[in-house]
C-alpha cells in the first residue's frame, strides 16, 4: 500500500514521464512493429540519462551516451542536437557549429528543431 | 518459458532488470529501488511486453570472455556458436536460455554437464508449455551443446585491427602511460563485419587464382569497413591470411587509385550549378594536354573508344576518362586537389592532369575516409578504430569523441551521391545489380589502373562503406579489372551483411524533376524512360523534352529552348 503511494507520489514529479495527462483524449493506436519502434526504448534511455549528467553537470559522460544513442541511431537530429549543445556547454564551439549543422540535414521540415540549430550556429559564432 | 523470464534474485521483474542494466548504476540503496520501480511502472505503461522483453534480451547479461562482458543474445550467440541468433537451433537457444540464471555456474565450457542438464529442463519447460512439440523437443534433447572453443588468450585474430588501434594509440598517448596498466581501450571491430570481409576476400581470391594460374604468390587484397555517419572503423583486413601479423595493406599499402578519384573531379563540377548540373553535356571527344616540359597527355578510354557529347552523370557511371580529364582540366585540377583535401586526404598530391584520373597513391584506408565524406552528406568524420579509452575505474578520457566537420555543402555531396547510385545502377559497377536488392540504392565507384595492377571498388549502403583493393604485391598486371575482381569481394561481403538501403536525407535546396535522357530536357509521365533526376535549386533545365510537349507548350517553344540548349553545347 505504502509503496503504491511512493510510486503514484514519484510517477507524479518525474518531470518527463512518458505518460499521458489523464484529460488528455486517448493515446493514438501503438505504431507496428518497427526498427525504429524497436530501438526508442534505448533511445529514450539514453536521452534520459545525457539530460541528467548534462543537468549535473557531468558532460563528458552525456556526450558518451548521446554517442551511443547516435550509433543505434544515426538519423536521428535530436541527438546530434543534444551533442551540439553539450558540446557548445564545454566550450568546444566549433564542433557545436557542425553538429548542429548535422542535426540540420537530418531535420528535414522539423522548423523548431531548425531554429534550436541555427540558435547554436550563431551561439558558436559569438564565443569565436 | 518460466525459467526465463520469471523472477530472479531480489524479487526483480524482467522491466525492473532492464531498467537496472539499463538507465542506473549497480549501486544498492534503496532510493534507487524505489526509483527502479517507478521507472520500470513508467516503461510497462509506455512500452508493449515484448518489446521490454526484446531489450531486456539485448541487454541481458550471458558470460565473459576474459575482460569482456558478454551482453545480448546476439553477442552471446557469437560468443558461443559463432553464429548469428536468427540461425540458433532449438537447442542452442535453450541453452542460452539455462544460463540466464548463472552465466558462471552454468558456463558450457567450464560445467558442461550442469549446462546439459539445465538446457534439457528449459527444453521440458518449453515442451510441456507448448512452446515446441514432442517431436522439436526429443530432437533437440539428444544434441550436443555445440559449443565453439574459445578463442586463444594473448593472441588476437585480427592483428591489423589491433596494429591500427595501438597506432592510433600511441599518436595520442606516451609509450609510458601505455605500458602502465590502467587504461581500457573499446575499439569498433564488429566481429561479424570482420568475418563477413575476411571470408569475401578470401574466397574470392582463391578463385581469382584458380582462374589465373599466374602461380605463387597469389593474388592480394585488402578491405576496410566502416559506418559512414560515426566513422567507426568496424573491419580491417589486411591480406588474404588475416591472421599474419606483418604489412598491413589495407592502412600502409599506398596504391594507384585510378577512377577511384574521378567522384572528386565531378563533385566540384556540381558545385557550381550555373555552370554543371547532373545532365550537362560533357564532351568525351578526343583530349590533348599540354605542358611545358612533360610529353603531351592524351588520355585514353578504357574501351578505346571516344563517345562525344554525354550527360555528365553518364560520364561518370561509364568512367570516361577523356570527358573527365577536359572537365577536370576546365575546372582546374587545384580546385579538384582542394576538395580532396576537403574530403579528409592528407598527403601531398601533385598539381597534375594525370591526377584527375587517379595517377595518385592512396591506401584503403585513406579511400574509405575520402568516401565517408561524401556517404554522410558532406560531413566528414575522421575514421576511428577506437570507440573510448577509459581509465581502470571507468572514467572516460575525452580524447576519441565523435567529431563531425562539414567539408562539402550539402547540395553537392547530395549531387555525387546520386551519381554514384547511377554507377552501380547504368554504370560500371552493374555487376551488383545480381548480388544485392536493387532497393538497396549503393552508391559506388569502380578503379582500375594502368595494365590492371590495381583494381579496386569503394562504394557504401545507408549503414556501412566499404573500399576493396585487389592486386599482386610484387605489381604484376593482374589482368582484372576493379568491376570483375574489387567488387565482387564488396557484394560478397555486404550481401552477408545484409545492408541498410542508402536513403539520402535530401537537402532543401534540391528539387528533383523528370528528365529525359535523351534531350535532357523536362520531362512529363508521357515520355518513355523518363528518369528522376536530383538538381540544386535554380539549375534545373528550363526547357521541355519534345515527348513532353502535350503539356500545353507550343512546338515552337520545344525547338526555341532545344535551339538554345544546342547552342549552348556547341558553343562552349
């Protein structure tokens, strides 16, 4: 009983739970079995764990999982995303520049994901 | 099967374990117990059973090789069976299965008999839960355990890989720090891809032997493998033995690369689309050089043959070298070494025409990175056999991070790659078309140079590139030409790797439009063998091939613009 309260207390701060708002219409049906489908369990892992060590502070080891993310992933342009801004964080803004740069040729019409990148093409450009 | 994926210690369910391999470290509180279990909650709501379990079977951990932990089915399964998971018998899999439990205790090389024993009861669990019949089940209880030895400690199999992992090491550390225990090294060797490539090579060279009966020493080889977008060097065989230990062809063995370089000359064509879009004729009538002080270059084609005005897409997929060497030359052989620099060559080259058709020495190695540029869209990658170094605790050393540059605009590098799937699909390189899907989509260039010493096949798929050189050590005429001996060896190796259809992320300022190969005017449904060609925004062809003139264009029109299109090509 006890821990069932802990786990509704917790589901309820955990700021990027996958789950849908109770008001929310029902969720669309599951997509088919996909590669990609497959894949986004460790994706979303991976995504998980960059976002904490980057918060904490831990760069390096988000870059490694960000990485790791890329190779099950390479089409992806959140994750070079991702990378482009811990790279920018450690001062490496030249890198931050490309791969942005790549988040963007995989971006396709994604125009928020557009700006985030060019957002940090132009950051990388002041701090050089 | 309950054995499998039933409770184990600490009353974990298979969603709790994943997420404990997965997303957390191994230490043992109980804020992280509860954070495990709402994490595991999260995932069940999120994610369908089977694919946790999909994971959890990728995750899972089946032994150790050594320092190696042996993580996955897949991975378990190569460390076994040396076989893929999808070709595991009933048996096999059983056996998997039994060691789930205690990867150690029931270790088939160590207990085979408890491992026997174990498997069998997995494989009465399955049969009385209808899993696999009677019949499936008395089969599998009589076999084997089939397990494959296990490699020898302290030599590996693949020397030229380590060579170039401690190569790459010892640029970027002191001899010291290497000799003193503490830093672990994760390369990118795929074992599988290395197999896949040591066996195409092999193979075929043998046969190439058989065919030639030149007699010892047999013909050579080399093949590098890597993955376009990380730069992971995956494979590296250095030699029809790969298990000698000497020259490493495939990283030091520099060598004429022939048509190999021809892509360059046409991707700085294509970047000025005023000037040169894919369907540009290109004059493949006979061409002199001339410079002071060196006899006059006259270059030949390779079937002796001059074809007049051709697309310039065409006189790539065909490999002319007389149109290449006037576009080259027009162009101007610095801009083309420029972008060869660009696309990650470092050594010097010289300022030749004879350059533009491959009168330049570049080992496999140095091929493949000029390659990667161009696979990934323009962004070069510096290609790395080492994935991380860290130290005896675990913390990573910074030094082998991703590192992405963008060397070709995108427009350009889209440009060629489209070209060379025209190589493979209408042009030398055809000779794929019978080992692989067509929906596969390489992209490819053939080499072969003078009396055929070298022969050679780069060329890539969405997920791997590969570059093939074969020929004689001691630089006899190996009569074969990079079609009939390089690529063969490329099939063969990605057709047992199953590849990734090449689907180019197509940039914004490129628009694709149907041409007619015989004008290379626009073209309309209407027209027989129209073709879909890619052109950067501004450079597609205004005017309409005549099959397509229904659409509300007068005749006149047609000839006005066809007209012009002449005058233009005869006037340049």
């Amino acid at each position: 009983m006890k821990r069932y309260l802990l786990i509704l207390l917790l589901a309820g701060c955990a700021s990027r739970a996958p789950e849908p708002e109770p008001s929310a219409p029902p969720p669309p049906p599951p997509i088919p079995e996909t590669p990609l489908a497959r894949e986004s369990v460790a994706i979303a892992g991976l995504m998980e764990s960059a976002r904490n060590d980057a918060a904490a502070g831990r760069l390096v080891q988000a870059a490694g999982s960000l990485e790791r993310a890329l190779r099950i992933e390479p089409r992806n342009p959140r994750l070079w995303h991702e990378l482009a801004k811990v790279r920018l964080r450690q001062g490496d803004a030249a890198q931050a520049a490309n791969l942005a740069a790549r988040s963007n040729s995989f971006a396709g019409s994604d125009a928020a994901l557009r700006s985030a990148n060019q957002n940090i093409i132009e950051q990388a450009r002041t701090v050089r | 099967m309950r054995s499998a994926t039933g409770r184990t210690e600490g009353g974990s369910t298979i969603t709790q374990q994943l997420v404990k391999n997965f997303f957390l470290t191994p230490e043992r509180t109980l804020r992280r117990k509860f954070t495990e279990l709402v994490m595991a909650v999260l995932l069940e709501m999120h994610y369908g059973k089977e694919e946790i379990l999909e994971t959890y079977l990728n995750e899972i951990y089946l032994g150790q090789d050594r320092d190696r932990a042996i993580h996955g089915v897949g991975l378990a399964a190569q460390f076994y069976f040396g076989k893929e998971v999808r070709h595991l018998s009933i048996a096999e899999s059983a056996l998997l299965v039994a060691m789930v439990k205690g990867p150690a205790v029931y270790d088939p090389r160590r207990h085979a008999t408890r491992a026997l024993d174990r498997r069998n009861l997995v494989l009465h669990e399955a049969k009385e839960q209808g899993s696999i019949t009677l019949e499936q089940y008395s089969l599998a209880r009589a076999m084997p355990l089939g397990v494959v030895p296990k490699p020898e400690t302290g030599t590996t199999p693949y020397p030229a890989f380590v060579q170039l992992v401690q190569r790459q090491l010892r640029r970027d550390y002191d001899d010291k720090d290497l000799r003193s225990e503490g830093l672990r090294i994760f390369t990118a060797l795929d074992p599988r891809v290395q197999n896949a490539a040591e066996h195409a090579l092999a193979t075929r060279l043998a046969q190439f032997d058989r065919e030639k009966r030149f007699g010892p020493p047999g013909m050579e080889g080399s093949v590098v493998v890597a993955d376009p977008q990380s730069g992971e060097i995956q494979a590296l065989v250095s030699g029809r033995d790969p298990r000698y230990r000497g020259f490493n062809r495939a990283v030091d063995a520099a060598r004429p690369v022939g048509s190999l370089l021809k892509p360059v000359v046409y991707l700085t064509a294509l970047q000025e689309p005023a000037k040169y879009t894919l369907v540009t004729p290109i004059d493949d009538g006979p061409f002199v050089w001339k410079s002071r002080g060196a006899p006059d270059w006259e270059p030949q084609n390779y079937d002796k043959k001059f074809h007049g005005m051709v697309p310039l897409r065409t006189a790539l997929a065909q490999s002319y070298n007389a149109a290449t060497a006037r576009l080259g030359t027009d162009i101007g052989v610095e801009k083309v070494l420029d972008n060869v620099r660009r696309l990650g060559i470092e050594r010097p080259l010289k300022p030749f025409a004879s350059t533009l058709l491959g009168a330049v020495e570049l080992s496999p190695l140095e091929v493949a990175q000029m390659y990667q540029t161009m696979a990934s869209g323009g962004f070069k990658t510096p290609l790395r056999a080492i994935r991380e170094v860290t130290t005896q605790e675990g913390k990573p050393l910074a030094r082998y991070a991703l590192r992405v540059e963008q060397a070709i605009a995108p427009e350009p590098a889209y440009l060629i790659t489209a070209a060379m799937q025209g190589v493979v699909r209408e042009g030398t390189a055809q000779g794929l078309k019978g080992m692989l899907p067509p929906e596969t989509n390489i992209a490819g260039k053939t080499g072969t140079t003078d009396d055929q010493r070298d022969a050679w096949f780069a060329g890539f798929t969405g997920d791997r590139l590969a570059v093939v050189w074969v020929g004689y050590d001691d630089n006899r005429a190996a009569r074969l030409s990079g079609a009939a001996s390089a690529l063969p060896v490329w099939g063969d190796l990605m057709a047992a790797l199953q590849p990734e259809p090449l689907e180019l992320a197509k940039p914004e300022n490129i628009e694709t439009v149907l041409i007619d190969p015989q004008s290379g005017l626009r073209a309309d449904m209407s027209c027989p063998g129209a073709l879909e060609i890619p052109f950067a925004a501004g450079s597609t062809p205004a005017g309409r091939a005549p099959c397509a003139s229904e659409l509300g264009v007068t005749v006149q029109e047609v000839k006005q613009k066809a007209k012009s299109w002449l005058d233009r090509l005869f006037g340049r």
